[in-house]
C-alpha cells in the first residue's frame, strides 16, 4: 500500500511517500480500505516530535479515517496509535461509528477528532451555562468553527470569535458568532469590549501572548480552556495568586482522556454526525489533498492559510 512515513523527525520536508505491507489484523483491530483520512494540527507537532507523547519511528501520521470496513459499511474511527496517512489502517469497534446517509467522508472526518473536541471543550472542560460569554480563538479552523456553532446552539449569550484575517472573521460571523475580532494588536482589551464587559470562557489553542492576554481578560469565575500551542510559543507561567484574587481558572484539555469511555465518544459523534446530516450543525471543508501532498498540506496548515477541515485522499 501506499503510505506518507515520517522516517527522521522535523518539519513538512519529512513526510514522504512510501510503499509499505497493508496491516495485518490484530486483536481487536480490523484492517480497513481508507476512503479519507483526516489531517490535524496536532500531526504536525507528531512528525517534529513535540506531541504530548513521545512519537517512535518510522510512524505513519493521522489520527482518524473514513473506511470502508470489511461488511461494507461507511465508518469514521479515530487511530490513537496513528496510520491513517495510508491506503488501508487498522481501526477499532470501540472507536468507530458509522457514517450516516447524506454525510460526506470530510464532514464525518470534521465530526470526529475536532468535532469531538469542540464538544468537550463546552460541556466537559468548560461546563458552559446558557448566558455566558465564550471566546473562540482560531475561530476560523476545525475546531473553532464547530465550537462557535455548538456554543451558539446550548444558549451562549455572546460568542466572539478571534481570527486572523478579514476572510475568516467573514466566516465565523457567517457562521454565527455575535462578534468577530482580529488576533492582533492589543487583544485583552479587544476580547474585554467584544464580550461586553465579561468573558465566562475562552477556548484557546495558540499559547504565547494569545493565552497571557486571554487569561488577563476573564472575568471572576471565567475559565480558559487551553488545547493546544499552535504557535508553539510557551506562555507565561501561571500565577496561582492571581487566580486566587480573581477567581479565574486554566484547565487543560486532551481528546484522549475522552476515548475510553463510550459516553464520551460514540454518544457525542453521533449526535454530532446526526447535526450535520440533518443542516443544523455545519462543518467546513477547508480542502482535500491528494495523499502524495500530505506535504503541502502540513505547509499550508502552518502558515495559516486554511480554514475548516483538511482531507487526504489516498485514492487520488
């Protein structure tokens, strides 16, 4: 089969094309024809090796395919242990589920890895209340655009979505958010005047100053969500004091911790899926790449110049 391998770890450069053997069944894995897999920014920290885990290679990218499985059902699954940069992958029951009739293989993708972490964000690490205010940064890529449309939906007073181009704020106001601000410049007073006076919730994934200037921005009893550090620069460290006199509070947040519990998986994507097919959830297809561009599509996703959900086809 053929396959994207990372053999030495680094930048988009590593990502290369190979042919590989197709994976052999294992116990409580299935071998599977992937239809499309899909590309997410935490793969790019995976192939330079700055991932929460430590990555072994070689190592086949990609988290989460749609497949054809051997009965011949449409599935989405997400791959913990990765392979889905290839033409066949190994994908698990207890994290698959199938794909209704009327969505496309890039909404089901959409649905799963960064569908599945915008709702968690929300309900689990947030535990957002009808009335509140949220941020969303990045509110133009996979994950901001699910989570302004889910935070609109559960009763959010306010959603004011970040981003960092007159096209994406166009989008995420499309979508649905009250307000949408530019990441640059001065951005806790820009987020303070957006919200009205109080922000309940930011959902941040960029670090730097972007986390610094959010978390000055909370008002008493405000939550940021940290899931990422897209801009792989380190905030601050934060001061436990100032949390105290505040009231505000950081969490963190990983999709794996949610994968082991079928109520925190498979009930959440298929409501997710079922929003999507029925029109009332929208997921953003930002591109398909052929498989032999995965490359391109990791420099692209850098430099910020995508939005909504990118899709290797490993049949083109």
């Amino acid at each position: 089969m053929r396959a994207i391998v990372v053999e030495e770890f680094g930048g988009p450069e590593v990502l290369r094309m190979r042919e590989m053997p197709a994976p052999a069944a294992r116990e409580g894995l299935i071998p599977v024809e992937v239809l499309a897999a899909g590309i997410n920014y935490a793969d790019t920290h995976q192939a330079e090796n700055s991932y929460h885990t430590p990555a072994t290679l070689p190592l086949i990218p990609g988290a989460e395919v749609v497949a054809r499985a051997p009965h011949g059902e449409r599935i989405v699954a997400l791959l913990p242990a990765g392979g889905g940069y290839a033409e066949r992958a190994l994908v698990s029951e207890a994290l698959s589920v199938p794909v209704p009739e009327g969505v496309e293989d890039a909404q089901a993708l959409a649905a799963i890895l960064q569908g599945l972490t915008a709702w968690h964000l929300l309900r689990t690490s947030a535990r957002m209340e009808p009335g509140e205010s949220v941020v969303v940064h990045a509110a133009a890529g996979g994950v901001g655009t699910l989570a302004l449309q889910l935070a609109k939906r559960w009763g959010a007073g306010r959603v004011i979505a970040v981003a960092s181009s007159e096209e994406k704020r166009s989008l995420a106001l499309e979508l649905g958010a009250d307000v949408a601000i530019d990441s640059r410049g001065e951005l806790r007073r820009t987020i303070e005047d957006a919200a009205g006076g109080r922000v309940d919730i930011v959902l941040e994934m960029v670090g730097g100053r972007t986390f610094d200037e959010s978390l000055r921005a909370l008002a008493p009893f405000g939550r940021l969500i940290s899931y990422g550090i897209a801009s792989r620069e380190m905030p601050k460290p934060v001061d436990v004091v100032a949390l105290n006199r505040h009231s505000t509070g950081v969490l963190g947040f990983w999709l794996a911790h949610c994968v082991g519990s079928p109520e925190m998986f498979k009930t959440p994507a298929r409501e997710l899926l079922e929003l999507i097919r029925s029109g009332e959830l929208r997921a953003i297809v930002g591109g398909t790449y052929p498989l032999a561009e995965a490359q391109r599509a990791h420099e692209d996703l850098r430099a910020r110049r995508t939005t909504g959900k990118l899709v290797l086809d490993p049949r083109a």
